[in-house]
C-alpha cells in the first residue's frame, strides 16, 4: 500500500486549505485591531488567546493533525501538557519570589 | 528487491522533532514572559518602538506561505508534480520577501544603536535592553528556522524533479510541509509578543 492509498479516503482538497487561511488573515487583523484599544494587562491574554486560535488552525487543518491517526494525536497532545507544566511550575516559582 | 518505507514511521518521527523544536521556543518564551512580568512598563515602550506595519505584513506573507506550502502536498498528492513544484516556488519567493523585510526591520534599528551591548540601547533601562536582546534572540532564532526550512523546500523541490518524490511516495514533501508550518506557528505567538503589546 502506498502513501496515497492511506490517505485519500479522508484527504482535504486545496478549497478547505484556502477557507483556513482565510481565516488566518481575518484573525490576524482583528488581533492588530484589538491591540488598538487600551485594555491594560487584558490586551496579552486576548492577544494570545487569538494567537492560539490561530495556533490550532495551523495544527490541525495546515499541519493534518485533524486526519492523524489517534496515537499521533495523543503524542501532540502530551508534548503540549508537558510544555504547559514547564511554564505553569515556572510561574509558581516567580509569582511567589 | 524492494525498498522499505514506512510512512507513518516517518511521519512520527518528524513530530517528534517537532516537539523538541516547540520545547526549545518554549524556554524562550517561558524567559520571555517572566521578564515581562518583571519589567511591564519598559516592555510597552520597548515595543512601541517596533514597526507595526511591518510586523503585520510579515504576518500575512508567512501565513501565505504557509498556505502554498500546504497546497504543494495537495497537488502532489493529486498526481501534480507541476502544481508542487509551483507551490514549493511561491513559498520560497515568500520566505525570501519574510528574510528581506526582517533585515529591513534590524539594519534600521541597528543603524540607530538599538541592540546589544550598541551606543543607544546600553543608556536605555534593563528592561528595555533585556526585551530587545530577547526580541534579537527570537526572532534571529526564528529566521534561522526559516533560512533552514527554506533549504529543505529546495532539497524537496530537487527531489520532485528527479523523480524520488512522487505522487505515491510524497513524505518528504509533507515532513518539508510539517516543519515549515511549525515555524509559521512560532511566528504566530512571535508577532502579538513583540510588535502589540503597546
């Protein structure tokens, strides 16, 4: 079986890639237009939450995550908790100095 | 005799490279935040002090040329080597548009003394001196990756030519893909950090 025959059944076509990098854009600007508006230290969590959003466009659709089978998808989602502990233990340690 | 392959092999194995990559950005974001916390006040300013406009558009040609390198995968996977071998160009010429607006934005600040241990930056506050040698650090970081992924694309694109990566046996060129995705994301949390935190 070769690579082609694994994958067709569930491949998206280039109108889904366009439709997610449209959406890239629009998050992009609206990202620059809330940096606009004075919202104090709520303008870094927006900011990174539109981030992430985009984050997981790029993850699931641009990088296939979404088509993978369930052991890829459980070792992405194990590296992303060990970075999350890595920061949060960081963030105990500091926020207490 | 037949040639081994194992596709999902080599998939896995990309993503695990990838993981190594995200936890090596990760410090540095991590080293990041924690000086923001440290210095908010000098970080706004410092910022302030970055080309918005600049940023964005650098924004919008990496997500581009991300976009391209996704549709070289469909292309080749559809049978056309051509349609790849277009895509993998426009995603060369945009990363080369990325690298020459980049350069733009450091030979103008280092004209003005702005970078480390430069006439200007050391009468500056720390925290402004610690956000421009982080801003120097990750994005000097960040547009190596590019240079690298850029030299991949050319090795696949050489590949295509020749025949060794084909329309059956197209991992390489999804491994390229991958990798230059990644560094697409890196840039995602790069941009909001350094150029909207005014």
């Amino acid at each position: 079986m070769n690579e082609n025959e694994r994958t067709k059944h569930h491949d998206p076509g280039y109108g889904l890639f366009i439709a997610v990098w449209a959406a890239l854009m629009a998050l992009t600007a609206v990202t620059v237009e809330v940096s606009t508006i004075h919202l104090g230290f709520l303008n870094v969590v927006v900011a990174m939450a539109i981030a992430s959003v985009k984050a997981s466009l790029v993850v699931f659709f641009f990088m296939h995550l979404k088509y993978e089978n369930r052991t890829l998808k459980t070792m992405v989602l194990v590296a992303f908790v060990i970075l999350a502990i890595f920061i949060g233990f960081t963030f105990f340690d500091t926020a207490n100095r | 005799m037949t040639e081994h392959r194992d596709y999902l092999g080599a998939k896995m194995g990309m993503w695990i490279f990838l993981f190594t990559e995200i936890l090596l950005f990760g410090g540095l974001f991590v080293l990041y935040s924690v000086t923001l916390g440290r210095y908010p006040t000098e970080f706004h300013e410092a910022s302030k002090l970055l080309d918005v406009t600049m940023g964005t558009t650098n924004t919008m040609v990496l997500i581009t040329s991300s976009l391209f390198a996704a549709l070289s995968v469909v292309g080749l996977r559809k049978g056309s080597r051509k349609v790849a071998k277009t895509c993998i160009f426009l995603t060369l010429t945009l990363a080369c548009c990325f690298l020459v607006i980049k350069y733009f934005e450091w030979s103008h600040k280092i004209h003005a003394g702005i970078y480390p241990g430069g006439g200007t930056l050391t009468q500056w506050e720390p925290g402004k001196q610690a956000f421009f040698s982080l801003y120097y650090t990750m994005t000097g970081l960040h547009g190596l990756h590019v240079i690298l992924g850029m030299g991949v694309f050319l090795w696949v694109w050489t590949r295509i030519a020749v025949g060794t990566c084909t329309p059956e046996h197209f991992v390489a060129l999804e491994n390229a893909g991958l990798y230059w995705h990644l560094v697409d994301l890196i840039w995602i949390y790069l941009f909001p950090l350094y150029y909207l935190i005014t």
